[in-house]
C-alpha cells in the first residue's frame, strides 16, 4: 500500500493507494488550534490508526511546499534531505513546518518505510526567464536565491491535465488558466504542457488577495512595517492576519458569505476584493498567453463555490470563446504518480488511475 500524507496548517489529509493506484481509503482531520503540540497530537494518532487498520504500508508520499533550487522534483527522504529541507520554513511558515511534521511523525510510527518528498514548486521549475527572474541586483538574486518558485504546483499540473482530458485534446495543444482558490490562493498560465506564469513568488506571499496573506503589496508598506514591528511580527501580520481576515476579520469563505447576506458590509468589501484581483490575473494571463482554451477553478472554493465562480467571471467578455470548467483537485494521487514514475517504482505508471 502506498499511503500519501499531505499536512497542511490547518487539516490533515491522506489517502492510501494500492500498488496498481488505486484508490482505497482516505482520512482528513481539520486541525484549527494553531498549537503545534495539538497539531503533532492528532497527526500521531492519525497515523497510529492508519497503521492499525492493517495492510501494509510499502511507500510513505508527503507534499512539501518549498524545497529552494536545491529540491525541485521527488526525491528519497534522508536525514540529510530532512535537515536541509528545515532550513526553509522561514519561507513557508503556513506550510514547510506541517509537512515536516508529517515526515518526522510518519519516520516515528512507520520507521522502515521509505518515504519520499514531492515539491509544490516542480511544475514551475522552468518557468520563461522573463516569468521567473525579479528585477533586483544581479549580485543579490545569485546570493539569496531570489527567483520565482510558484507554489500550488501539484494542484495546478492535476487540474490543468484532467481539464485536457475533458476537453479530449492534447494537454501539450492548449492554453489553460488555472485558479486554485482555498485558504491560499494562485493562479497559473500554462501553454503546450508548460506552466509559464504562477502568481506565486519567491514565497507563497505574493499574488492573488487569500484568506490571511495580502498577496501583491507595495515593498513600501512592508519597509514602513519593518520600521514600527520585529520581522518576526511584520510576517505574522502579512502571513496570518491580512487578506480577507485583514478586511473583514473572517478568515473562513463559508462564513463571509453568511455575513454578506446579514449585510456586513467589510465582508462585502473583502470579496469584492478578492475577486477583483482575480480577475485582474486573468486578463494578464489571457494576455501573455494570447487566448484562452480553458479557465480551471479549483481549491475549496474555487471548486467549492459556484456563487464565487460565476462572480468571478460575470462580464469577463475575453472569456467568451473559452470553456470554463470546475474540478476537485487530488493533491495525493498527483503525488502517488509522481512518486511512482519518477522513482522508476512501477513498470506501468497509468495516468488514468481510479480516483476517490
């Protein structure tokens, strides 16, 4: 069996495959109390469960957010990889330390199982020089590392082959937009099979307006804040207390619409803003790809919410001749097949494997 863990800050989800991929059961547990020590509670006795339910666990697959240009595609999970892979949570607090958790966790009750990472940043690892490259001093980009990663990319590669299949035409033939839309929100330009724009940056900060991040700020801003706070406080407020939650106070989409229809006006405005970025992505990414084949929602509620959909596109006339589809994504499939097909672990990797 192959068990594929995918922790997040605030739920932890996984699914078990059989050695053919296919899908045989899966498990989420929505973790809200930001206690570390919690969070560690219930992923142990997660995966203490899962271990006692039987069957036996050959290969162990985690989502890893950030791996640096040093980890880009899937790879064996060391000690050595561990360590390294720790030096990033500073990029990705919301993330890297939860996906950690899970590999330390896992090790502890599955210690003989080989485990391995795969990276949120893959699918954009070679974005067009222009897409990648942030116009600071050629001598601080080489120092600190500073290019476009993108992030989201497991999700974004699923939805934008799964949407090729539904149109049945060859994912290397169109010009897709995806928009992945949940607690952290992305939107991604991919032409012929290649992402060439992701929103998403050098950390999953910038970008689209998401639940408690800011997405796109002026650098101004975050030099007056860096004057008044610590920087551990400036990226607290820009990773945990800005967005929607910034706005309104609410960092849950379900009860912002509840408080929109009770007449709350911040929470109107909070999705007036969202929205509005959104769509501002899509015309520039309708631009640098020249036309649009597809528009992909996905994420909680990109595939969640008809009602934000159908705002979000509501007089969008360059999406006139483009097709607009919904599909859930499958983070843990994605992560099985990527496993399997890059680890040479199976003759026959099938793209088409049943999924939940």
């Amino acid at each position: 069996m192959i068990l594929i863990l995918n922790c997040g800050s605030q739920s932890i989800k996984w699914k078990l495959f059989d050695d053919s991929l296919n899908f045989k059961k899966k498990g989420k547990q929505e973790v809200f109390n930001f206690d570390f020590k919690n969070y560690q509670k219930v992923l142990i006795e997660e995966l203490t469960k899962i271990k006692n339910d039987g069957g036996r666990t050959s290969i162990i697959g985690h989502r890893v957010v950030y791996g640096g240009k040093r980890f880009r595609e899937p790879i064996k999970i060391t000690g050595k990889v561990l360590k390294e892979l720790e030096r990033f949570n500073k990029f990705a607090p919301l993330h890297n330390p939860f996906n950690i958790s899970g590999i330390r966790s896992a090790k502890k009750i599955f210690p003989e199982v080989r485990q391995f990472a795969v990276f949120d940043t893959e699918f954009f690892k070679d974005l067009p020089e222009e897409a990648k490259t942030y116009a600071l001093p050629e001598i601080l980009r080489k120092k600190y590392g500073f290019l476009r990663f993108g992030f989201h990319g497991i999700s974004h590669e699923y939805v934008a082959r799964e949407a090729a299949k539904k149109l049945k035409k060859p994912f290397e033939k169109l010009k897709i937009i995806t928009l992945h839309l949940g607690g952290g929100a992305s939107i991604c330009a991919v032409k012929n099979g290649k992402a060439i724009d992701i929103s998403m940056g050098f950390t999953p900060m910038e970008g689209l307006v998401m639940m408690t991040r800011a997405g796109d700020l002026d650098p101004g801003i975050i030099i007056e804040l860096s004057k008044k706070f610590s920087v551990q406080r400036v990226n607290e407020i820009l990773n945990c207390q800005s967005g929607v939650k910034g706005i309104c106070g609410l960092s849950d989409m379900r009860k912002v619409l509840r408080e929109i229809k009770r007449g709350n006006k911040k929470a109107k405005l909070a999705l007036d803003i969202f929205i509005y970025y959104i769509k501002k992505y899509i015309g520039a990414y309708f631009t640098i790809l020249n036309g649009c084949d597809v528009l992909v929602f996905t994420g909680a509620i990109g595939s969640g919410s008809g009602k934000i959909r159908n705002r979000i596109c509501k007089n969008l006339k360059i999406l006139q001749r483009s097709k607009i589809i919904s599909i859930e994504t499958d983070e843990e499939l994605a992560i099985a097949q990527k496993i399997w097909k890059n680890k040479n672990l199976s003759p026959s990797l099938s793209m088409n494997a049943r999924r939940a």
